[in-house]
C-alpha cells in the first residue's frame, strides 16, 4: 500500500464535513463544551439543507441561547422571557409562507413561558419548537429550573431538590404530547455522534411537518450544563446520560398529524 | 484492499479546548495539545494522523464548528 502524506488527504476533492454557511464566522459566546453549538449547527445544516435559508425565521428566547441571532445567519426576531411561542405564532399567521421556529431553554419554555407553549402547541400553530432541557437556569448562575431532577444541587437548592418542599420536575414533552394540536413531539440529545444525526433527522422532519401544515412540531434536546453543573464536558455528558436519561427517556412521543376539526365538532351537534 | 484515510484541521484559535472530540474518537486519533491557544484553552490536535478514517464523529459533536473533515480512498 502506498503510503500518503496528509497534505494530499487535505484537499478539496477530499473534503466530507465542514461548518455550513448558514452559520456565522462569529464566535459563540457559550462555555466550552454547551450543547447549544451543536444544536445551532443542526439547525442551520437542515436550513441549508432544505435552501430555506431566506425564508426562515427565528424566534430566540431569553436565556443562553438570546444572541441566537449572532450565530446563524437568518432573520430572527427576540421575544420577551418565555413569550417566543406567542412571537411565533403572530409571525407565521402573518407571513405563513415563511418557516418560523422558536429556540427555547428550560427556564424559558418550562417555568415563565409554560402557559405561551401549552397555548401555542394546543392551538397547533404550524411552528418548530426547539425545547433544550439541561434542568438548570444556565445563564444565571445554576439556579433551580421546574425541569431540575429531585435531589440535583443547584444554586438555589444547594442540598438537592426535594419534592416536599419544591415539587416534582417537570416532563415537558410528555405534557405537550397529550395536546392535539401537536403532530410531532420527541425528546432527543447531542451528546454522542449517533445522537447528533437522530437529533438532526427529528429537526428535519419538524421543519418538513411545517411545509405540509400538520401542526406543532416540538423538539426537546436533553442537553448538558457543564458551568452550571461544576463538572467538566466530558463528564457532563457521563453525568447527563447517567441521571438525566432514565428520567427523561429518548424518542419519539408523538409522530402523527394534528387532529382534525371535525372530531371535536360532534359534540356540538347533539 | 481499499482502505480509507481521513484527516482533520481543526482552527486552533477558535477550539474552546472542551475535549468531546477526544472522547467522540473511534480510533484514539485526536488528543487535546500540551500547548494552548490565544484564548488559554487546550486545542484539539491530531496525535495519530495514521489512525483517523475521516469518519466526522468529531465534527458532529463539536460545538463551535472547528473541525474540517476529509476522506481519501487508498489502495
């Protein structure tokens, strides 16, 4: 076998995998290691992938993920904290040849935004919604999010959540899948190569249940906080998938279309 | 036999050093460098340039984008 030098690998014939460029060339402000890069790379590589790039809008929340914006290279509008569904629906009611979908975290959709979801995905508004749930208000310093295990130490909960004195997490996903407004809801994570592609496959669908009108797609990323949970990435990772996914299991919970009008109008008819 | 060599170049500036890379690594190709960059941080670096099959494992989990793979049959 002929032996070859690694400046004749490194061409542009060669090449298999480079950033798309829907991202921007700024660099993210996230710690080292956050799973919210590589979820901003999903998205815009299923925006490339589907040439939706000019008709794409987003809606970033409060939160980590606010300067969104900065990174991948569409029209985005900001939302007040927890109201990007609301923001949401009035851009695709307005422009509802546009794609619009909301990026979301926990303390965001979960706590101060979870009656804008539950309305929002009831309604079946024909939006993407991407849920990333690392159980911890990470841009604040750690504190405790409604999506935080029973027994995880945060700032505000330094001996661990107890369920007496704080209640039980919650499971968002779960909730939003009994909605029927809702056509695809599922819980995926980035935290190995195979579940970056799985995450990546759900947006796409997502993004395509919008173009055919099915309703609300929504898309939760269990995700790693390695700042706020004072651990390194790679144990952050090995911690997540220890505690987090026995808790929050992986997969779809929900693949089918909004239901039709007609099955709740026979009720009025007597 | 065909075989299949892969290489990376990874932005030394841009790395944040988080090491999910190294661990993403099916073949022990990628380790993080005793040196470190502008930034202070430890960058990613191929340490077994032999090894690596241009799978993109590492580019996929890698949050801020640095990784750029290419792949080459050999014969």
């Amino acid at each position: 076998m002929a032996d070859i030098d690694i400046k004749d690998i490194i061409r542009e014939e060669n090449l298999v995998y480079k950033k798309t460029d829907v991202l921007t060339d700024n660099v993210m402000h996230y710690c080292p290691g956050c799973s919210h890069g590589v979820v901003h790379k999903l998205v815009a590589e299923v925006i490339e992938e589907m040439g939706i790039q000019e008709q794409t809008i987003g809606v970033s929340p409060v939160g980590c993920s606010v300067f969104a914006y900065n990174y991948i290279d569409i029209d985005w509008s900001e939302a007040a904290h927890g109201r990007a569904p609301a923001v949401a629906t009035a851009i695709k009611r307005l422009m509802p040849e546009k794609f619009v979908f909301t990026y979301q975290g926990d303390g965001d959709l979960a706590s101060i935004g979870a009656a804008e979801i539950l309305h929002a995905c009831n309604r079946g508004e024909n939006i993407v919604v991407i849920f990333i749930n690392n159980a911890i208000y990470g841009m604040t310093g750690g504190q405790m999010a409604p999506t935080t295990l029973v027994g995880m130490p945060t700032a505000t909960s330094p001996y661990g959540r107890q369920i007496d004195l704080h209640g039980y997490p919650m499971k968002m996903t779960e909730i939003v899948a009994t909605l029927p407004g809702t056509c695809f809801v599922t819980r995926q994570s980035v935290e190995k190569a195979a579940a970056v592609r799985k995450t990546k496959k759900a947006i796409r669908k997502a993004f395509e249940n919008q173009k055919a009108g099915k309703g609300t797609s929504f898309i939760e990323v269990v995700s790693t906080c390695s700042s706020g949970w004072k651990v390194n990435p790679v144990k952050a990772n090995e911690w997540m998938t220890e505690h987090m996914f026995p808790f929050y299991p992986l997969g779809d919970k929900k693949d089918c279309e909004k239901d039709p009008a007609e099955d709740y109008e026979k009720y009025m008819k007597g | 036999m065909a075989k299949v060599r892969g290489a990376i170049v990874v932005d030394n500036e841009l790395c944040k050093g988080c090491g999910l890379c190294v661990v993403a690594c099916p073949t022990n190709t990628i380790a993080q460098a005793k040196e470190v960059n502008g930034k202070g941080y430890n960058y990613a670096y191929m340490e077994n340039p032999e090894a690596c099959i241009g799978c993109a494992n590492c580019a996929l989990v890698c949050p801020d984008s640095v990784i750029t793979v290419y792949k080459v049959k050999v014969s």
